[in-house]
C-alpha cells in the first residue's frame, strides 16, 4: 500500500493526507495531539531551509543572468516586470475587498505593532537590508537575506565563470534539498490538517475556501484582464484571440505539468506557429520560465495580507505599494519545485515584522490549498511568458 501511495502524484498525495486528516479528527479526536507533532516538524524543516534557499537562488539568478543579444528581449523583460507588478497590485485590492482570515497558532502575549509611516518603513527597510548577513540567516530576516543576496548575486556577475557555475550548483543543491522537503508534505499537512480541525472545526473549511477563492479570482483576473490590456498597449490590435489561444495551448498543459521548465517546449512551440521570431523566443520564453512570476506575485501578496488582516495589523496605503514591489521581486526568485513561491511568503511577511514561525504557519497553510493555487499559479506563469513574448514581436513588426 505504501509503495502504491510513493507512486502516486504530490498532488494525489495532499488531497489523501487532507482527507485522512479530517476523518482521524472526526473518529479520534484524542489522537490529534499527538498527530500535531507532524505539522510542527514539517514547519521547522521548511523554517530551517526556507533562508537559505533565498538567499542561494536569488544570489545565483542574479549572477548568472545573461541578457540576449536580441533587440526585442528588454522591452518583453520591461512586460514581465510590469505584468508581475499590476498582479500584485490586484492581489492587493482583491485582498482588501475580500479579507481572508487564516487559522493560526499565535501566543497570547504576541504584539505586532504596524509602521507608523512611510518614513518608519523605509527606515526599517534600511536597517533590515544593512543587517549582519550571517544574522541575517541565523534570525530569518528575509529582508536583510534578500538585500545581500542581490548585492552578492551583482558582485558575482564580475567573478569567473567557474565560480558562477559553482552557484548554479550550490543553488540545484538546495532546490533539491527543499524537493526532499516538500516530498514530506503529505506527513506535514496530515497532522497540521488533524490539529487544525480539532482545535476549529468546519470554520478552517471555509478560511481556506475563501483564501482560494481570491487566490484563484485574481489569477483569473490577471490572465483576462491585466494581460489583455498590456498586449491590447503593445500590439495596438484586438488582444484577445492571442490570450485565448496561449491560454488554451499553453495553460492547460502547464496547469497539469505544474512546471514552467516543463512546459517550454511547449511555449517554443506555440511561438514557432505564431510567427515568433526564433531567436526572440530561444531567449526570451526560457528566461521567462524562470523570472516572469505573475502568479507568485498574487500568491505572495494575498497570503501575506491574510496573515496580516489575521494578526489585526493595520496597513497604510505605502505599505501595500512597497509590498506589492517586494512580492514582485521576490517572485522572480521563486524555486521552481512545487509551491516554490511559498516560501518566499516570509520575505513579505518581514515588512509587518511577522515572525518567521508565524510565516511558515502561512506556507503550511498555502501547502494545504497548492493543490489547485500551484496548478493555476503555474499556468498563469508559463502561458504569460509566450503571451508576452508573441505580443511584443508584433508589436515591433
């Protein structure tokens, strides 16, 4: 039975641990405790390696970003900096419109104070990006581990290409540490599922609900609305027999392949049959598969604001525009394994002065609902990297 169940999909594998969650705590609700101990080690491994899986892959993007030859490729680059930015910032209003609370386990005596201003943020992100790098990691200030990771990865574009290729593999080395992690998820989202459904019953079911609601009703949005008008500016034509054609060609394999790696033969193709400049797309579609977000960005902006709205912090309007920038950032360092962009929520969840164990609550909690938020995520991501590759090579002829 167990071999049978190794064989089967992550995906298969959550929704199984989910179900059997919710039956144990309904036919043992004493066991729950004890299966509690789950979710807590799943928590504490992500919180160990979530820092340093940061640092490494952002680092070594920056390092070996290598920018094309190819004329059209800044202004499809200027479209995917955009496109992720308008995503995070309808994550925003649909976060504000729909407030999602989150079931999460806080100590009584927990005082998160908000940032008075503008002027208090920006100086708190000046003294977080200035922090001791090795602090830094060792206290999980995702801030201070984001600054240093970009200086670094700048300062490392000068280095040899040896050493650049050694970041590349230091960078695999813990994508696949974090891949043996997540494997684990199932075990983790288990007991978390069995603790939080004793401890709150039905009321978790309809917390996540509408989490993925806004989730799925934003990345929606972006895909129908957002997209089309960018591609509507460029190619200064009707944009959407292009949006629904990369849609139904490029989305629904990636939405079941749940990869953008996976899904650029996929993307090179469509872009081949849509009179794409090849040497446009052999650059521009690979690249987007690993910096064009938009689906990141939404998912890191609304969890973080569902954490916040959770914890009764208020939020200035500063404060979302400068999330909404983070969040897209951030994004463009998401891991490419399954629910990468998960753990970059505590990168977000730093702005508000949110703990790193309050944090990784929210990726376990992002891992409960990834069985469709990773999937559309995921479409949204690699359909929107020959969208705008297409789009703006018409645009240019």
């Amino acid at each position: 039975m167990f071999s049978y169940l190794f064989r089967l999909s992550l995906v298969t594998q959550i929704v199984i641990a989910i179900i059997l969650g919710m039956l144990v705590t309904w036919l043992f609700p004493q066991a729950a405790p004890y299966l509690s101990l789950l979710g807590d080690l799943f928590i504490k491994a992500l919180k160990s390696v979530a820092p340093i899986l940061v640092f490494v892959l952002v680092m070594a993007s920056i390092a070996n970003f290598k920018l094309g030859q190819t004329a059209h490729i800044k202004p499809i680059l200027m479209m995917y900096m955009v496109g992720m930015l308008l995503a995070a910032f309808s994550a925003v209003f649909a976060s504000l419109m729909f407030p999602s609370t989150l079931f999460l386990d806080v100590p009584s005596q927990l005082e998160v104070q908000a940032p008075g201003g503008l002027g208090e943020i920006l100086k708190n992100l000046l003294l977080s990006f200035i922090a001791n790098p090795v602090v830094a990691l060792s206290e999980a200030n995702f801030i201070g581990i984001l600054a240093w990771s970009v200086i670094l990865g700048l300062a490392f574009r000068h280095a040899s290409e040896t050493s650049r290729v050694v970041l590349t593999d230091v960078s695999n080395a813990i994508s696949k540490v974090i891949a043996i992690v997540i494997r684990f998820a199932p075990l983790g989202i288990f007991g978390l599922v069995a603790a939080t459904f004793a401890d709150a019953g039905l009321k978790t079911l309809e917390s996540y609900a509408q989490l993925l609601a806004v989730l799925l009703g934003t990345m929606l949005f972006v895909a129908l609305i957002i997209n089309p008008l960018l591609v509507a500016v460029v190619t200064r034509s009707n944009p959407y027999p292009l949006v629904l054609t990369c849609l139904r060609e490029s989305a629904i394999t990636a939405f079941f392949t749940r990869s953008s790696a996976a899904n650029i033969p996929v993307n090179l193709d469509l872009a081949r049959r849509l009179g794409v400049n090849e040497a446009t797309a052999s650059v521009s579609i690979p690249l987007g598969a690993t910096i064009n977000m938009a689906g990141a960005a939404v998912t890191i902006t609304v969890l973080t604001l569902a954490t916040v709205h959770t914890l009764g912090i208020p939020v200035s309007l500063s404060t979302m525009l400068i999330l909404s920038v983070v969040a897209t950032v951030s994004a463009c360092g998401a891991s490419g394994v399954a629910g990468g962009s998960l753990l970059l929520i505590p990168v977000a969840c730093g702005l508000f002065g949110i703990s790193s164990e309050i944090a990784m609550q929210v990726v376990a909690i992002g891992m409960v609902i990834s069985v469709l938020q990773d999937s559309t995520e995921t479409a949204l991501n690699s359909s929107t990297d020959v969208l705008f590759t297409a789009a703006v090579d018409r645009g240019m002829r």
